[in-house]
C-alpha cells in the first residue's frame, strides 16, 4: 500500500473494501497532510495495526469480506489501541450507539471527507 | 168393601190418592183398578195390584162391588232391575262413544302419518293427520294399494322388509325417502310393528312414519359445515373452558406436526411456546370472556420440530344449544408467507437503500477523481458526464440480475455501442460469464476509461486500427484453482507513447482492478499499441453461465 510522509505526524489507517471510494479517501487525507495507510479488509487492517504503531486514527467501514467486520475492528482498536482516533462508517443501518466503542463516532455513507476531517481534528485534540 | 174398614192397611201417603181413585169410582159407578203398596201381615209393604168392578141386576141397577188383590212384589222388582240395566248400558255405550272420539281425535291430531295395514302389507286404514301429511285427497283411491310401492329406492326394500318382519311378529324401524301423493319428496321415520288378534298372532300391521325432511335438511346442512371445517386449510379447533382440547381439523394437525390420537392429552398452552402460552392465559382467553372476540398474531410451536409459526389466531366461544359457554374455538391462519414475503420485502428495501448509498460513495470519489485531476472545469465536466453514464450502464446489466451479477458480454456491448459496438474494429471474442456485482461497477468503468483512450489516442483514433477484446477461463491443473484471463489489445493504431502522468484513467484501470478482482492488471504500452491484461482467480471475477 502506498506510504506516504506525513507532514503534521499523523497517520491514517483507511479500511474500505470498495477500492474506489477507498483511493479517494486516501487521496484526500493524504492531501489534508495525513500518513496514510489503506487495507481492504478488517482482518487486513489488523495486520497493519500490528506492525505500525505509528497509526493514530483509524477510519473504517463496517459490512467488509473477512472474518471480522468493521464493528468488531473498532472494539479490537478501542480495546488494543485506546488512544486512536475511531470512525465508523457504513451504507447500510446505523448502528446503535450501545454497539460502538467508547470514544468513537458513526458516519453514515457518503459522507463530507471535510467533515469527516474536522471531526477526526476534533476527537484529537 | 162395604164399609171403610180397609184403609188401615194402606200406606198412609198413597192413601188420599187411593181415596180420591175410589170415591171417583163409586160415583161414576166406573170400574176401579189400581197399583198401590199394603201392609201385611208380617207388617211390611208390598206393591199390589186392586181390581174392583160394580155388579148390576138385569135392570142394570148396581147391586155391589166385587174386587181382590193380587200380591205383584216380584214383577215390579224384574222391572226395576230391568230398567237399571238399561241405563248402565247407556251410560257404557257413551262411554265408550266418548272414548273413539278421544281416540279419532288424537289420530286426527297426530302429525304422524298411521296406517294399518293388512298382513299382505295393503293399506287399510291412515289416520286423519297421516292423510294430511301424505297430502292424501281421498283415501279410496289408495286404500288396498300394497304399501311399499310408496317408497323409492332403499325405502322400498326397507319397507319390504318391514312388512316380512311384521308378519313374524317383530318389529321394524327405518329411514326412507318417499313422495307425498302431491309428488313432494319428503324423508320418513318409520316405526313397522305387529298389531296381534286375540289368539296373540299378528293380524294386521301397523305402520306409523313422522315426516323428518326439515331436520335431515338441517344434518344435511351441518354436514355440509362440518366437511367445510374438515377441509379448511386454516387450522380449526375447538377446546374446553379448561383448555383441554377436544377438536382439530386435518389442517390444524398438519401445520403444528401433531398426531391426533394423542388429542385427549393437550390443552391449548401446548399449541404455544411458554411466553406466548403466557400470553393467551393472561389476555387473550380474557379478552374472549370479556368481548366474545379476540383476534392478533401469535406464534404456534410445532410438537415435532419446535419451530415457531407465525399465525393470525382468531378465538371465540363454543357454546351449547342454551346459549351456556363451553369452550372456545379457533380459526388460526398460517402467515409464514406473508413473514417471509414481508422479511424479503424489508430486506429488499434495506438492500435498495446500501446499494444506493453505496453507488453515491462511488459516484462521490468517481466525481472528486475527474474534478480533481481535470485540466479545467470543462473537461472535467465531459469526462464526468461520460463517466456517470458508464456508471448507469453498469447499474442497468446488474438490475437486470437482481444486482446478483453482470453479464460480461452484456457489459462490454453497452461500452461499445457509442463507437459502432462490437465489429471490425472492436473484436470480442470469450466465454459467457457472469461477473460478481462488486467488481462490476469498477470494471464498466475501467471498460469505459479503456474505450475512451482508444477513441482519443489509440487504435481507433485512427482509420485501419482495431482492438481485440478477448478474454478466456483456464481450469487450474494440479489442484490449482480456475483463473479468469482478459486482454485488451490495440492494433494498427498511432505509435503509442507511454503517458507521462497517470490519471485518473489508469488508476481505475489498474489500481482499481486489481483491488477489486484481487489480482493482477497491467497496461503497457509498446509503440505498436496499448495492451491491457487482467489476470484473477475466477471466483473472485465471478463464474461460466453452465
């Protein structure tokens, strides 16, 4: 996947199945000044959180083919990773607050990447 | 009798009246005779009969009197006796007058219709009401007429055999079909049985029949009922006021797996899981007690498997032929098509919003790719229109599946259709195959980026240049899965310069593919023209059209 320098020290991790939203948002963070890392699956992503403990935000989507969804990703993050940055998204019915992490928020797709991006700023500071 | 001496003798209250008769006579000079009682000499009355006649000399002057008394005590008792006779027989005969009317009277009155027959089985006498019931107008006409001519069918042997039992002095009873002299078809309740003469062997029949068609009419209507209940494809059932079960129709056993032997052991809670049994204690049965009514969806527990069946039940009370409550009854509809149909229906919704939600995400980064890498707004505008319409191509082949998969072929003579569509200067050649909905919308859109380079800068920007669109399945040897191969090939077009920048075109067509069919896509460029391969496990493309 494509590295990319990060220029305020933040790193992204972007996990979309869709590949062609996935690279649009990618291009758009990585525009924003964002580190950005792209994975296709849940299980995918988990790898990387592994490896790179540079990732701070971790924005996901929630129906992926793999073993886990993006739901069960998010409590994985929350549970291993406490201090990222969690965004949940999806097409289909939003999920019960009661169903996320503690600390995350819930976008319904398609959604503004520069509210997406504020938001994220937001939850970081 | 000169003298008056004699009145002592005589009873002292027929005395004036004798008196009176004999001093008439001894003035009239008449003869007297008269029946009067006297005393004698026992001291005990006695009717007696007295004659006296006057005796007259030649010159028929009276001379005398002349008379006796004759003791009749015993004639006048045989008269007394005689006359009391009579009126005993008198008031024996009105008895027994009194008692034929009263007799006549009931027969009159009798509904039923009774006849006697004699023992050939002819009749000989119908009662007054049996005359009205037959709609008998003269009874001469039938009188004689053997009576099991009357009956038709079954009847008639019944009544044959009737008559043979009758004569062996037992009796019959049957249910029969005969018309009524006015030819009216009526059902008939029969009683057959011998009437005995004093020697105690049967010397007549009699044959007594009640007109039943109005309640064979009714137990032919509830039978009609009772086979619509039988065969109803709702569950029908009928329970005690303690719930103890006591009907089912086939239905009723067919949708909750039950054996209907085993009917004497359940109540209407075994119908039901336990917090649904609950609920029918709690409030239905209630609700039925209270409003005579309750109707709602319920879940049903099959005794076999313990699947739960939705159902609209519907309760109401049983009573008896008093109006009293004796149970309830149930006609229950099995709704699992309707859930399921619902199920498919929110599902379908639920799957209309995703799959639109999802293609505006795509449209989205579709849209913010060409604006972004566009030299200016107008070209920009171009290409996203072109895009968009590649997009909605793709959309229509996927609806055409259900959004289960694309027809490939399908896919690339919609690309091709502005350009000619396939021919010679678009080649296609492969095997029918259907591509997976998720990889579609990127391929029609890889599809399109391709064409349109073609068409700009490529081989069909060019008289006498062609492309060769083919693509091929190899099944995979040692075990190895199948694999899907396209090859996109461009000839006899310009000499072909590698681009300097890669846009968005490219992106989709390599990036994008590979993530998408999680395999291999390359474009190359060899001055004699571009060239275009796809390389993917076919499972993750999609599969051959058997």
């Amino acid at each position: 996947m494509d590295q990319s320098i990060s220029l305020n020290g933040r790193s992204i991790l972007i996990v979309e199945d869709e590949a062609i939203v996935r690279f649009n948002l990618a291009d758009f963070f990585e525009q924003a000044g964002y580190h950005v890392t792209e994975a296709e699956s849940a299980d995918e992503a988990i790898v990387i959180l592994n490896r790179d403990s540079s990732i701070s935000v971790v924005l996901t989507d929630v129906h992926m083919p793999g073993s886990i969804d993006g739901l069960k990703l998010a409590h994985y993050v929350r549970d291993r990773f406490p201090p990222t940055v969690l965004v949940v998204t999806s097409g289909e019915s939003n999920p019960r607050q009661a169903d996320l992490p503690t600390d995350s928020v819930f976008v319904p797709k398609p959604f503004d990447p520069q509210l997406v991006l504020d938001q994220i700023k937001r939850m970081a500071a | 009798m000169e003298g008056w001496g004699w009145q002592s003798v005589h009873d002292p209250d027929v005395l004036p009246d004798v008196m009176e008769g004999w001093t008439g006579a001894i003035a009239s000079g008449a003869p007297f005779e008269m029946v009067f009682p006297l005393r004698g000499a026992d001291g005990v009355f006695r009717p007696f009969l007295t004659r006296v006649v006057p005796v007259r000399d030649l010159e028929g002057n009276l001379r005398r009197w002349v008379g006796n008394n004759i003791d009749i005590s015993e004639q006048v008792g045989i008269e007394i006796e005689l006359r009391q006779s009579q009126k005993k027989l008198e008031e024996a005969n009105r008895t027994l007058a009194e008692r034929e009317a009263f007799l006549s009277s009931v027969l009159g009155s009798s509904t039923d219709c009774i006849k006697v027959l004699d023992l050939d089985g002819r009749l000989t006498f119908m009662s007054e009401g049996g005359q009205k019931v037959m709609e008998v107008t003269d009874f001469g006409t039938i009188s004689g007429s053997p009576w099991p001519d009357f009956w038709q069918g079954q009847g008639n042997i019944e009544a044959r055999a009737a008559i043979e039992a009758a004569k062996s002095g037992s009796s019959h009873s049957f249910v029969g079909r005969a018309e009524t002299m006015a030819g009216n078809p009526r059902w008939w309740d029969v009683a057959v049985s011998p009437i005995r003469g004093s020697d105690g062997k049967p010397d007549g029949i009699l044959s007594v029949s009640r007109d039943i068609t109005a309640s064979r009419e009714n137990e032919e209507a509830r039978d009609q009922l009772a086979r619509i209940v039988e065969n109803s494809a709702d569950f029908i059932g009928m329970a005690r006021l303690d719930g103890t079960v006591f009907f089912l129709n086939d239905a009723a056993c067919r949708l909750v797996g039950f054996d209907r032997a085993a009917i004497a052991t359940v109540t209407i809670a075994d119908f039901f899981p336990p917090e649904e049994a609950e609920i029918v204690r709690d409030e239905v049965l209630p609700a039925v007690a209270r409003d005579n009514f309750w109707s709602g969806e319920r879940l049903f527990r099959h005794f076999g498997t313990d699947e739960l069946i939705p159902v609209i039940y519907t309760v109401f009370p049983v009573t008896d032929h008093d109006g009293k409550r004796i149970g309830y009854a149930t006609v229950t509809r099995d709704i699992r098509n309707r859930k399921r149909a619902e199920a498919q229906q929110q599902f379908l919704n639920d799957e209309l919003s995703h799959r639109l939600k999802n293609v505006l995400a795509v449209v989205q980064s579709v849209a913010s790719q060409t604006l972004r890498q566009a030299d200016d707004l107008s070209s920009a505008n171009i290409a996203l229109a072109a895009r968009l319409a590649a997009l909605g191509q793709a959309t229509d082949v996927l609806t055409a599946k259900a959004w289960t998969s694309a027809d490939l072929r399908e896919l690339v003579d919609r690309a091709f259709a502005p350009y000619g569509g396939v021919g010679e200067r678009i080649r296609v050649a492969g095997p029918s195959l259907m591509l997976l909905p998720q990889v579609t919308l990127a391929f029609a859109l890889a599809l399109h980026e391709l064409t349109t380079n073609a068409v700009k800068y490529g081989a069909l920007s060019a008289p006498g240049g062609h492309v060769d669109l083919t693509w091929s399945i190899t099944k995979g040897s040692n075990g190895e899965k199948p694999r899907f191969h396209l090859l996109w090939q461009e000839v006899g077009g310009p000499a072909v310069q590698a681009p300097i920048r890669r846009g968005f075109g490219s992106m989709m067509i390599e990036r994008s593919l590979r993530s998408y069919f999680r395999g291999e896509a390359q474009l190359e460029f060899p001055t004699s023209g571009l060239v275009f391969t796809l390389d993917a496990s076919l499972a993750d493309a999609g599969s051959m059209v058997e």
